[in-house]
C-alpha cells in the first residue's frame, strides 16, 4: 500500500504546542539573548546592496530580521530540553533566571546594566541592545566566566542553527533570497516516483497500532505469537540497525538461505521523499537530529539514523583501506583477516555492489577551489570515487540524495536482503539482547538468544521479544556499546578506543567576481576530489577535503563576533567555500552511556590538524580567496589582497588546534567529526578486544558485532568501503557457522 510522504520531511517548520517547560520569566531573558546574537539592524549598515547601491527587497528584510522573531526563541528552548545534556540544560537554565533579575544582572553584566531611572540597574532584557551585545562579547572572551560562556556558547550554536534551517509551511526561509541560497530542483528525480524498494520488506511501526501490527508481521511471512506485554517473533538472524554494516550482513544471510529481520530506530524514505531541506532532514535523518556533541562541547558529531544508517546521509566518498592501514591491523593488532584475499575480494564486490565511478564530469565549486589551489602550489591532489554515477551533480546528499543516484544500503543491500525475504522493522529501539547462561560449555560464559525490542509510535506498548539462532549488533559505534553494556556485557573493551576523525575547517571567500569559479558552495559532488597532507617521511599527517554545511550549521558552526559580524558573513554564504583537515586519530574517546562522549586527542593528533589546516587556509588563498579564517572564536582570518609572505606566515603560525586549558582561556574551535570507530573493537583475545576476528562478542555464544566500532583503529579515510568490506567478511564466516549447525 502506498504510503503518504512523511510530512517533516516534505513540508515545513513542526506546528504543535512548545513543550520546554521554561518560565515566562527564562523566556524573556532568552528572547532577549537571541536577540543580541541576531539583532535587527539598521537598513544600508551590512556590506552587501542591491544594484545601484540600494537595498532590495531581501536584503533589507535581512537587515530588519532578528533571532528574537518568529518563534525562534521556542524553538531553541525546546532544542536546549531535547537535544541538550542534563548538565547544560541545568546551567542554561540557571544563567537565563539570573538575568531575568536585577540583583543577577548586576552580579553579571556589571556596570553595563545601569540605568537613570529607579532603581538605576536594569535587568538583562530591560538593558539596551548595544549594552547587551558588549555584555555577551565580554563573556565570550574572560576565561574567568567559563560557566557562562559555555551556556552562551551553546545559545549562539542554537539560536542561528534554528533560524537559518526552520522553514515555513511552504517550505521556505525568507532569509535564504538574501544569502544567494537555494534549496535544489525536482529536475534530476528518478522516473519512477512512486517506487519504494524495500516496500515489500518494510514494516513501518510509524504508521501502525498492535492490532495492525500483528497481522503486518504476519503478511511478512513472520511467526508471530500474541503474549499480555508483548509479541514474540521467531526467525534465524535479527540484525539491529540497517547502516553499512547491518544493511551489507542482511543481504550476506538472507543470500545463504537464513530469515533475517533488520530492525531499524529511523524511519524508512524512499528518494522523492527526501525534501533537501536542511532542518526537517538532520531531524529526522541524523542521531539527535544532528544537534549532537562531546559532553565537553568541542567536538560536533554527525551520524545517520535512517533506514540505511550513514550511507543514506554521506557524502559518497568510496575510498579503499589504505594498504599501510590492512598491514598494522594485520600485524600489530594481529588480525589476520585484513592481510587476506578475502578481505582483498571483499572491498571489490562491495565496490561493484553499490556502483563505484572512478571519474567526476563536473566538480562544484569547492572542489574545484581545492584542486586549482593545489595545482597552483605544484600539490597532488587525487580524485574521489564515488558510489554513483560520474555525472552525478549534487550537492545534497547528506540529506538524502533526492535523485536516488546515491547507492546507499537502503537501494543496495536491503533491497538485495528484502528480495531473498528479510523483514526491516522501522520506528524500533533495541533495549537489550537476550542472554542466558551458557549450558554448552565452551569458551563463552554467556549465550544470546535474541534481542527485546520496543517501538518508538507510543501507540504501540507491547514490545517485541525476538528470538533467533544468530543475534548482530549493527547499530554503529555510538549505539552498539550502551547496547551491549545495558545487556549486562562487562567486557572493558567495550565503548573505549573510540576513534572520530576529527575535523577542523578553514574557510575562503570568493565574490562572484571570480569567474573561473562557477557555482556555489553548496552545489555539486561534496567531495570529489582529496590532498594529502605529508610529512618529511612521507606519513599522511592529514587529508584535506570540502564540506557540505546547509545555512543552519554555516551559521552555528561561525564564530560569533558581533550582530553585525554574522549577518555579513552569512550574506557571503553562497560563495564561502569551507575545506577541512582531518586526522586519523591517535587520541580516542568513550561512549558507555547513550549519548554521552567524552573524548582525549592524542599527543600527534593536534600538531597534525594544525598542518593540515594551515595547508588548507594556503590552498584557499592560491586559488582566489579575497579572505580566508578558521573556526576560532576570536573570528581569525585575513585579508589577502596585497598581502605579503611574511604576512601570511604570521597569522598562518597563529593557527592552532586547541585542546586543554588554554583553549578555554583565550580562544575556542569547534571541531566536527562524521566517522566514529572502534569502540568495541576485535582483538586476539578479550584482554586486546570486545570482539574476535569473526565479530563475535567474547562473552555471549552467538552475539556478533557487525559495524564500524569492531574496526581495531581509525582508517584515515573515509570509512565507509572499509565498514562495508569487513561486514561483508564477518557475515561470510556467520553463514558458514550456521550451515554447519543444520
């Protein structure tokens, strides 16, 4: 039955009631904040005009705008409630009742919040706009305020990312004409609209109620039993999430002849059910709608959580294990699997399997910034594979390719599972895995007979007690580990030796003035093309590649210097092109608890992103930029027309990669990361792992681990072909097991 579109996705901002739970009293203080980090301003008093030097119609609707309108204060509330730590909700919560009184907004906007009439101190909303700003700018730079800059900081990320992504209900943001941006076309859509490849397989709980349920799970082809509190499912293989290691072991055991259910915590969409716009997209698409950080704040992280899991929302890069990668894990961590032909093979099906191009026809505009900077400065720069096609032109994709050219799981591997019978069970949280006392003896203490499941539509409230031969864990780095620990797995392995990739960017403007740089910053492949970063021995220090960030996170991601400051550089949005340094990690990082990261770099991993960065900042400026800068929060960055070498070597030795007290003394950067890994990685024996080298956990009989966490370090490249490849080799060895027991 054809279903209607989801309508997050294909309409505009949420209409419902606000349910933060603020006082009038916060609110008052946090529209007033808003207010200050996007004020109104006066018409003519930003850089960009109309022709002939008047102000049109967009421009000065940007001018007049302010983050205190258009319900924008609610919005960041309720983003603060839902996507916040406890501890940050708490101190955002303390800072805004302060200053909705007199007493606190003396004690902490001093001398600024005097006034002339009694009682002569105002409160922080009753203080003039100009006094607010200076106030706020004064927090952002004393070190002694650290509490509070911490809450403002997350404030400012909040306030611009909701008002550069919520959209109306015709789907649109009036803001976007000024900024020269534009949300795609429907030109390029596949010819079969309504096609929904996994339909067949799909059981959406989304759209269901336990009657309904009941007899759908049935319709699949289940064995399904009714029971007071829940409903028992029996199969072979149930595999717990659909990303780039569940979507590849789904197809791999349905193949060997096995009835495999997928369950899935994300929402199933179809290509032409993706909108392309920004907001609606990473809260649905993403892990914590893509709002999602280490509990110090410094590090932003971006994770699929869809049908298809990452490669659904990725940025189509599809570059193989680097052979001085296979060899350390092969000899140091002795896992012998990556020395193999199999493993070899492996990455050549998975290649073949979801369509990898060698070539682009057509780079977008920050590709081509970064291979004219490097041919300008005599660098190498490589060409990307991609899993789509070579004339594959958008820009997109990390909220869903629309044109369903991308070859992610959920048009590769689930559509091959969902041929051979596999059931996917979307809107679905795992809560723990079965395990029972093993009677069998052997090696494993424990044996997993299963996983408890509980449906996240609310008018489902039986749960779903799925039993089955073999259980997988393919719900990524950040999931498996609070998953396994919650199901009582005490293994010290698990959710330590996390590795994020962490990024730094560097930004370049160019006017359109440049005329051999076609395009905007968000139109085109995201990444196409690669530099590498080397040392004196011919060590990859750092790779450097473009970004894909929609308004919403160009503006949050910003450093913040003044009302005016931000409003500019959004109206240079269009023709900012960012590039970003990242490092393969020595440092690493913990997740035990769901959504809680906390993270260490290693003693190489900054001096390495300060190379790659300064590299990148020289890359922008051979190719065109008028200016270029870093995410620091003093808004480093210079101008550089006329600039000499040695001004350029002077602000390039004040970039840095901060970490540790100093960082929060003078300046911050907010770093990125879009690839976790190894937080329950394989090991010769449980001493060096969480899991053997056939992904199965060293505790529980039966209980494999099927995702990017059993990686035994960083890759050092975009991960996903090394995900799918070793997925792929994990499940081969499950089927074989398996055909032996029968």
């Amino acid at each position: 039955m054809e279903r209607s579109c989801h309508p997050l996705l294909r309409g505009g901002r949420r209409e419902h009631k606000y349910s933060h739970g603020f006082s009038a009293a916060e609110m008052e203080s946090l529209a007033s904040v808003c207010e200050v980090i996007l004020p109104p301003l006066p018409v003519n008093s930003l850089d960009a005009t109309g022709k002939d030097g008047q102000t049109n119609k967009a421009i000065q609707f940007f001018h007049e705008t302010s983050g205190s309108q258009n319900s924008i204060p609610e919005e960041v509330a309720e983003l603060i409630v839902k996507r916040g730590f406890f501890e940050a909700v708490i101190l955002v919560r303390v800072v805004l009742n302060i200053l909705s009184t007199r007493l606190g907004t003396l004690l902490l906007c001093g001398s600024l919040c005097f006034g002339d009439k009694w009682p002569f101190f105002n409160k922080f909303s009753q203080i003039s706009l100009e006094k607010r700003e200076r106030v706020i700018q004064r927090w952002f730079k004393h070190w002694f305020l650290t509490p509070i800059r911490l809450a403002f900081v997350f404030l400012k990320f909040l306030c611009l990312y909701a008002f550069f992504s919520q959209v109306n209900g015709d789907a649109e943001n009036p803001t976007w004409e000024a900024l020269g941006y534009q949300v795609g076309t429907d030109d390029n859509l596949s010819k079969d609209q309504k096609n929904r490849p996994l339909q067949k397989g799909v059981v959406e709980t989304i759209h269901e109620n336990e009657p309904a349920l009941l007899q759908t799970l049935k319709q699949k082809g289940l064995k399904v039993t009714a029971h007071p509190n829940e409903y028992k499912i029996e199969c072979d293989v149930i595999i717990v999430g659909s990303g780039c290691g569940g979507g590849v072991a789904a197809a791999v055991l349905t193949n060997s002849g096995q009835k495999v259910v997928v369950i899935e915590k994300g929402n199933y969409f179809r290509s032409t059910d993706y909108s392309m716009l920004e907001g609606p997209s990473m809260n649905q698409l993403y892990e914590k709608g893509g709002i999602f950080s280490t509990l110090d704040g410094k590090m932003m992280i971006l994770a699929g959580s869809t049908v298809g899991g990452g490669s659904a929302v990725n940025w189509s890069a599809c570059i193989k294990t680097p052979k001085f990668v296979l060899q350390e894990w092969a000899e140091e961590n002795k896992i012998p699997l990556f020395s193999t032909p199999q493993y070899l093979s492996a990455m050549e099906t998975v290649c073949e399997r979801i369509g990898v191009t060698e070539k682009c026809k057509q780079e977008g505009f920050q590709n081509q910034i970064l291979r004219k900077g490097c041919e300008k400065l005599g660098l190498d720069v490589e060409c990307v594979a991609r899993n789509s096609t070579e004339c594959h032109y958008c820009g997109s994709c990390c909220f869903g390719c629309r044109t369903g050219n991308k070859k992610g799981t959920d048009s590769t591997w689930l559509v091959d599972a969902v041929d051979r019978g596999a059931v996917i069970i979307t809107g679905c949280k795992a809560e723990r895995f079965i395990l029972e006392e093993n009677k069998h003896g052997g090696n494993r203490r424990k044996k997993c007979l299963g996983v408890i499941v509980k449906s996240l539509n609310k008018s489902i409230t039986k749960k779903l007690h799925i039993e089955a031969k073999v259980t997988v864990s393919a719900c990524g780095s950040l999931l498996t580990p609070p998953l396994l620990i919650s199901s009582g797995l005490k293994n010290k392995h698990i959710g330590r030796n996390l590795h994020l990739h962490p990024v730094l960017m560097a930004w370049g403007y160019f006017p359109e003035s440049n005329s051999e740089l076609k395009g905007k910053h968000y139109e085109g492949g995201i990444i196409t093309s690669v530099h590498k970063v080397l040392s004196n021995e011919f060590n990859v220090r750092a790779i450097i590649e473009s970004s894909a960030l929609g308004p919403g996170q160009f503006a949050a991601l910003c450093p913040w210097e003044s009302g005016r400051d931000i409003k500019n550089r959004m109206l240079k949005y269009g023709r900012t092109a960012h590039l970003f340094s990242m490092v393969r990690d020595q440092g690493s990082g913990e997740i035990k608890h769901e959504g809680r990261i906390s993270y260490k770099f290693g003693k190489s991993d900054r001096e390495n992103m300060k190379a790659g960065l300064r590299q990148a900042l020289k890359i922008l400026v051979a190719a065109g930029a008028v200016e270029v800068g870093t995410h620091q929060s003093d808004g480093q960055r210079i101008k550089c027309e006329g600039i000499t070498e040695e001004e350029m070597e002077e602000f390039l030795d004040n970039v840095y990669a901060a970490e540790g007290p100093k960082s929060m003394v003078e300046n911050w950067t907010t770093y990125c990361s879009a690839h976790q890994m190894g937080s329950c990685r394989m090991g010769v024996s449980e001493k060096e792992g969480a899991v053997d080298e056939n992904g199965e956990t060293w505790e529980a009989e039966g209980l494999f681990v099927c995702d990017a966490s059993v990686l035994p370090s960083a890759v050092g490249v975009n991960p996903m072909i090394t995900i799918q490849s070793t997925a792929y080799c994990i499940s081969k060895k499950i089927a074989k097991s398996l055909a032996k027991t029968l």
